[in-house]
C-alpha cells in the first residue's frame, strides 16, 4: 500500500503542473475528479489535494471545512483501493464532528455521508453485518428522500448478499416508492433493477420484467452507468439460463457502454462474461485460472485489511487509553493543587485572625496600662501625697510614718511611670537612652553601645512600646535583685532585624520563668519576635530580643 500511495503522489505532483496553468475552478475541477473520474490521474490528484485542504483547514480553525475535504479524500482512497486508509480519514473526521458546535441538520447529513461511506468501504471486504450496522446508522441520520433512497438501496444489497431476501425485497420497494414519489429516475431504476436481481435469485418470473423495467428507465434517463448495470444483470440471468444469443448480446452491449465510461473494472467484468460464453478449452481454462486467483487474492487483502484494521484499532484504543490516563493524572493534580491553594488560604486566614487577635490584645494590654497607671496616679498617689502633707502641718508628727508614707509615694509614682503611655511627640532613641539613664546610680554603672545606628522610625509605635516595657523590666529587674553594678545594652540592626543584647554582671539565677520574664515573652511574642534568656548563679544575667 504504501508504495501504492507513493506513485499516487507522484502522479499528484506531475498533474498539478498542467493544472495551475490553466485557468478554472479548481474546487470544482478537483470534486469532478473525485466524483466522476475519467482519467487515471484524476483520483490521486483529488486524494492528494483534499487532504492537504484539510490540514489547511483544521490548522485555521476552519473544522466544518476541513470535515468536508477529509470525505472527498476518503471517497477518493476508497475508489483506489487504500481502503484502510480511506477508513482512517472518515474516524478521524467524525472524531472532529462528534466535537463540533454546529445546527444539528448540518451535522445530520455529514454523519450520514460518512456513515454511508464506511458502510461501502466494509461491503466491498465482504463484512455484510458491520456494513449492514453503518447503512443502518446511517439512515437515522437521513434527513432527505434523496439520502434514504441511496441508502435503502445499499442496505438492500447487503440483506441480499446475506441472503435475507424479505428484508432485502422490504427495503427495495420503500425505496422504488420513494423514487416515483420523488420522481428521481436514477435511484427508482436503480432499486428497480435491485428488486429483479433479488426476483431472479429467488426464481421469480417477474424478474426479467423487472429488469427490463428499470433498463427502460435508465435508457430514457440517459444513465450510462446505470445502463452498464442492467445490461450486465440481464447478461447474467441469461448466461445462468444458458441463453447464450441474449447473454452475448447484453455483455456486448454493457462492453460498449464500459468504453464510453471509460471505466476499466466495467471492461473487465463485461469481458469476464464474454469469455464465460466462449468454449474453447484453453479459454475456460484461463478464465476458471483467473477468476480463482482473483478470489484469492481478494481474500488475502481482505484478511489483510482486517488484521491492519484490528492493529490499527488496539493502537487507537492505547492511545484512546493513554489520554485518558493524562486527563486523569491532570484532574488529580488539578485536585491537589486547588487542594493545596485552600490549604494555603487557610493557613493565611488564620495566621491574619491570629494576627488581628494579637493586634487587638497588644490595645486592650496597653489600655488596661494606661488605665492603671491613671488611677494609680490621679488616686492612689495623690491621695498619699496629701496624708504626708497634712501629717507635716501637724505637731505631733511621726517621722518614722513620713518615711514609711514618702516610700509607698514613690513606690506608686513608679508603678504609674512604669505603665503610663509613651511620649510619642519625643523620639524615640531619647526616650530609650532616658530609660537606661533613669536606672544609672553611683553603684550600677550603665553602658549603651550601638554596633550601627538605629533607624527607629521604620517601627509602629505598638513594637516600641513592647521594646520599652520589656527593657524596663529586664531593668527593674537588676535593680532590685541582682545586685549587678554594671549593665551593657548593645543595639544592633542588619537588613532584617533589630537586636537589643542585654547583660549585667549581677549574682544571677537559675532560670525560672516566673511573671516578669513571662511578661517579656509575652510583650515580645504578640509583635512577631523573640527573645532569649541566658543566666547561671553568680555568672550575671543575659537576654537577646530580635525584632
């Protein structure tokens, strides 16, 4: 086959030559030639052209068009023998329309050409029930009288070469019905003359007279093909009732009508019947040699054909399978990654609800300060400060009880100072270095060291205010039990982060995180930072905040 195909092309190539120099249609010159054939090169130049026409087409999105060319090169194979690749052509174009969005009458009838199509390419490989299955197919689609009377004719003939006579003769007569009420005289004398066949093997008289019928009809018709066909039949009938006068003159004539159609498969079966009249020895023995050869190698290609066919099908089954598969592992992917996006989503939700709950306590935190170190003041502190004014007025004055008294005044003038809000009007490096110098005394010694300067204003005020708290806890802290006579605080700030180090050289401890240094995490914590402590009895006090 392929080098079948291969001097197709060849012809293709040397016929184009002449043809683009001559000015007509080629869109119709081409369907001619595919359609009505009359010289050798008109069948391969059309298969040739109509599939490149196709390409053209699917390639500019053009399906509908594309679906039409890939008929008439399959119609155009077929004719040539490359019935299994004429086959390919038509499951690839129906794969092509079973996608297509188009009125369903438009598709109606390009699933009934192709159907049709396939129905003939299995008849002539003699498999009569997948062709019966695809005339019938087809005929669910018919949506024209002209369509269902081809196609009664060619599901009759399969009833008939199956030899279910009154199913073949229940088709014949619908579609001869059809035709008179059409009044289409090649389709009515076609099933006419289908009807006497079918007559003639059941030994009915009526059959020549049908033949003769559907010979008168085509004559007046003017139907060259349809004439080669009668006339051939009625050859037959006679050559079967050893008429050998009428059977020699109807094969003459269909030869005759053979070389006007210029058709050489109609020459050969006219002169196959003419040899079958002819008694010589020699001759019988050639013709009984020929037509068995014949019927053998009809047999191997049709073996062949089915076996390339059952291959050709596993393949696109596999691949059929293949694709599948890919849709399938692409779904699961898809799954999973919707799966992982809801995941992520999610995470991000909480993470902001987090977030908005740290943010919100962080306010609440440093409002309940503010509110305490208020009342502490305007309550608390006042109210003491008035008992040691009033007890100084008075004589008889215990200065024991006016100590006692001005330290539970400073005490809570400290915790007020300790929890009231910061000066945000000052910036913020005087308010830090005011903190540690607050702490400095003749015993404890205070150092601040910044490894490079700080660049506080890139923080919200709510870090700096847990910066300055913690600091001064970590402060109060050494001063009331570490004894540590001196403190280093080192600042430093990479691209990142800021680092506050801490050390004193105080008595130190064992590491117990009671409520201050909860506090200190806790401060560090709700603004997305850390904080180490590091600390041995007698070896000082360390601690490492990150932000």
């Amino acid at each position: 086959m392929p080098n079948q195909l291969l001097r197709i092309f060849l012809i293709f190539i040397v016929l184009n030559a002449t043809v683009f120099s001559q000015a007509v249609d080629s869109t119709q010159l081409y369907y001619q030639w595919v359609i009505h054939p009359s010289q050798p090169a008109h069948l391969p130049s059309g298969y040739f052209h109509y599939l490149n026409l196709a390409d053209t087409f699917i390639k500019s999105g053009d399906t509908l068009s594309a679906i039409y060319s890939k008929r008439l090169a399959a119609i155009a194979g077929f004719k040539l023998g490359a019935v299994a690749d004429s086959e390919q052509h038509v499951v690839q174009a129906l794969q092509w329309l079973d996608a297509l969005s188009a009125n369903p009458e438009i598709k109606n009838s390009r699933y009934t050409g192709f159907y049709n199509l396939l129905g003939m390419m299995y008849r002539s490989r003699n498999h009569n029930d997948k062709a019966f299955d695809y005339y019938s197919r087809a005929l669910t689609y018919a949506d024209t009288i002209t369509d269902s009377i081809g196609l009664l004719n060619n599901r009759g003939d399969v009833y008939l070469n199956m030899k279910k006579y009154a199913l073949a003769e229940q088709d014949f007569r619908q579609a001869i019905r059809l035709g008179r009420r059409l009044e289409d005289t090649a389709k009515w004398a076609r099933a006419l003359n289908n009807l006497g066949v079918l007559q003639l093997k059941q030994y009915n008289s009526e059959g020549t007279a049908t033949l003769r019928s559907a010979l008168q009809l085509r004559e007046e018709a003017g139907d060259l093909e349809g004439l080669y066909s009668s006339n051939r039949h009625l050859a037959l009938f006679a050559l079967s009732e050893s008429d050998t006068v009428a059977a020699r003159n109807y094969a003459t004539i269909s030869l005759g009508i053979a070389r006007k159609l210029n058709s050489a498969s109609y020459i050969l079966e006219s002169l196959s019947i003419l040899m079958d009249l002819n008694k010589e020895p020699l001759v019988s023995e050639y013709k009984t040699l020929a037509d068995s050869l014949n019927r053998a190698r009809q047999e191997e290609q049709n073996l062949f054909a089915a076996m390339r066919f059952d291959v050709e099908k596993e393949a696109m089954n596999t691949q059929r399978a293949k694709l599948e598969l890919d849709k399938e592992r692409n779904q699961k992917t898809f799954i999973v990654i919707i799966g992982i996006l809801v995941l992520l989503l999610m995470i991000l939700g909480i993470f902001l609800i987090l977030s908005r709950i740290r943010h919100i306590k962080q306010k609440e935190v440093f409002k309940t300060e503010s509110r305490i170190s208020k009342k502490v003041h305007d309550e608390l502190a006042n109210d003491v400060y008035q008992v040691m004014v009033k007890m100084q007025i008075e004589q008889d004055k215990d200065e024991g009880l006016l100590d006692d008294l001005e330290h539970i005044y400073n005490k809570s003038r400290d915790i007020s100072r300790e929890y009231q809000a910061l000066d945000t009007t000052t910036p913020f490096e005087e308010t830090f270095t005011d903190l540690l110098a607050s702490y400095q005394t003749d015993r404890v010694k205070i150092i601040k060291r910044e490894t490079n300067p700080i660049d506080w204003s890139t923080m919200s005020p709510v870090k700096k205010n847990a910066v300055y708290r913690v600091l001064q806890e970590l402060m109060t802290n050494m001063k009331k039990h570490s004894g540590a006579t001196l403190v280093a605080v080192t600042l430093n700030q990479n691209k990142q982060n800021i680092e506050i180090h801490y050390s004193d050289n105080g008595v130190g401890t064992l590491l117990k995180k009671q409520n201050g240094l909860q506090n200190a995490e806790y401060r560090i914590f709700t603004i997305n930072g850390s904080i180490t402590f590091e600390s041995q009895p007698n070896k000082g006090f360390k601690a490492t905040i990150t932000i």
